[in-house]
C-alpha cells in the first residue's frame, strides 16, 4: 500500500522544483511507477500536469514531446509515426497495454524504465533531454544527451525535472528497425535492439545501435556501429557487428532470462535488425 498523505499540483516549475526538495516527495505524472513500486516512502507526490508539458511538436524539424505526453497520444500521433519507420510508436505501444499507455508519460517511462524498449528506440534516435533545475530560485534549462542522462541520473533527479525529450532532425529520416525477444507476444521484452541508420548508395554513413535488457540502462553498442559505419552490410559485416555488440555487456540473469541468454540474444537481434534495415 501507498504511504501517501499529500498531492501537491504546482502551475509553476519553480514551484514544483521547490516542492521536489522536500524529504518523502516523489514526482508524478501518470503515476505508474509510483503506484506499481508501491513506495512506502513518498508521504508526498507533486502531480505535473498542470505545466503544460504534453505536447508533440516539430521545432526547426526536430521532434519535440513534452514529459508528460502519455505513451497513448505518442501512439496516436500522426507526427511520431513520421519518425524513423515508426519505430519511437512500436516501441510506444510495446512498453504498457493500452490502460497504461493512457497514463504512462514519456518522461516517466524513461526514468523508472531506463533499460526497456521504449529507452531503447530513444537512444537509437540520438534523443536529448531538457531538464529544469533551480538555481538562485530562478529556474535554468539544460540540454544533454539521452546516454549522458543515464550516466548522470543518480545525480540529476534529486535537483531536476525533464520537461521535454528532442529527437533531432538528423534521426528522424533514417531507416530503423527493433527487434525484441520476449517469453510471449503479449510480454514485455527479455532483450531489445534498436538500430538507425542513415544510408546512401547501400553504404552506411551514420549509425546507432541501443541495446535493452542488457544492462542497468539502455546501452550504446558503439564497437558494433564502428564495425559497421562506410560499410555496406555484408553478411560478414553484419556478422562482426553481431560479435561487436556484445563487448562490454555484463547483464544481470533473473528468472525471464540468464546473463548468458541476455548477451547472446543481444547478438542474434542485432543480426535481424541489421538484416532487416539491408532488405
């Protein structure tokens, strides 16, 4: 059960990063994760839909989504669907059932679930982060990288909110492809890979490649694209990348899926998806 006594409802950032400072206070958008963690310790939750962060957006052709927009209205959204085959709606629409996906933030979705499908196609994309901090009491933006975010969270969440996600314009064309493994359709993915190339001629001039499942976050297979970057995609190239792709992993094995399991599976999905993006 729930420990909560207060929901405070700012209209304001400052505001709600001042509240965030309070001992026994969580954030909250959809509130999924505060209600599925069933957190003893939050006495008190500050509900951020009254700041007008949900929205989806293009500025100077990047794509721009709001915190609080929910993984359903990502779904719906004509412009997201524009994004890189589709791949930022799959993986949308693969992080929750349709319930959820009516609560779930996108925002919210990336902080309580760092390594799933839904971080995977983000990190794919080249996405980057704005979050408000306080600072003097006046509120001061910050732009950094998805992967910086992941390395920096235990020190910005404390002191910060992430109000809007940016997909830059140079991701949004390229071909994207994920592929995920999962003990059945319906079921959340055991490992994920996210891949997004841009191509000329059969010839890859830009790549990433994110991996879920595999580690604490969503994970940059950055050996894996080099092995790949100029090259046409070969079966042996792909075979290299597949090898690649696994160096550096140590994942934690639970009951959907051994260490081992997680590493090869990682290997064989960035196979598929590279063959995917070939054909």
């Amino acid at each position: 059960m729930l420990n909560l006594q207060t929901i405070y409802k700012p209209t304001t950032l400052a505001e709600a990063l001042r509240l965030a400072r309070e001992p026994d206070t969580a954030l909250m958008a959809g509130g999924v994760a505060l209600i599925s963690e069933k957190r003893r310790d939050v006495r008190a939750a500050i509900d951020l839909s009254a700041l007008a962060l949900a929205f989806i957006e293009t500025r100077a052709n990047d794509l721009v989504i709001g915190a609080t927009t929910t993984l359903a209205e990502i779904v719906d959204s004509d412009l997201a669907r524009g994004v890189a085959d589709g791949v930022l709606v799959q993986a949308a629409q693969q992080s929750h059932a349709s319930v959820l996906r009516n609560q779930a933030s996108a925002a919210g979705t990336i902080i309580a679930e760092p390594g799933e499908i839904f971080a995977v196609a983000l990190l794919a994309l080249d996405a980057r982060l704005t979050l408000a901090a306080l600072k003097d009491s006046r509120v001061e933006n910050s732009d950094l990288s998805l992967a910086d975010f992941f390395a920096q969270r235990a020190m910005r969440l404390p002191h910060s909110i992430v109000t809007a996600i940016t997909i830059p314009a140079s991701a949004r064309s390229r071909r994207a492809q994920i592929e995920t493994v999962a003990r059945t359709p319906r079921d959340r993915a055991i490992v994920a890979v996210g891949a997004a190339l841009e191509m000329e001629r059969g010839v890859v001039r830009a790549a990433a490649l994110a991996l879920g499942g595999v580690a604490e976050t969503a994970w940059r297979a950055q050996d894996a694209e080099r092995e790949i970057l100029n090259q046409a995609l070969t079966e042996e190239i792909i075979q290299r990348a597949a090898l690649a792709a696994a160096n550096g992993l140590n994942p934690r094995g639970d009951f959907r899926g051994s260490a081992e399991y997680r590493i090869e599976m990682a290997r064989v999905l960035t196979a598929r998806a590279l063959r995917g993006l070939r054909a």
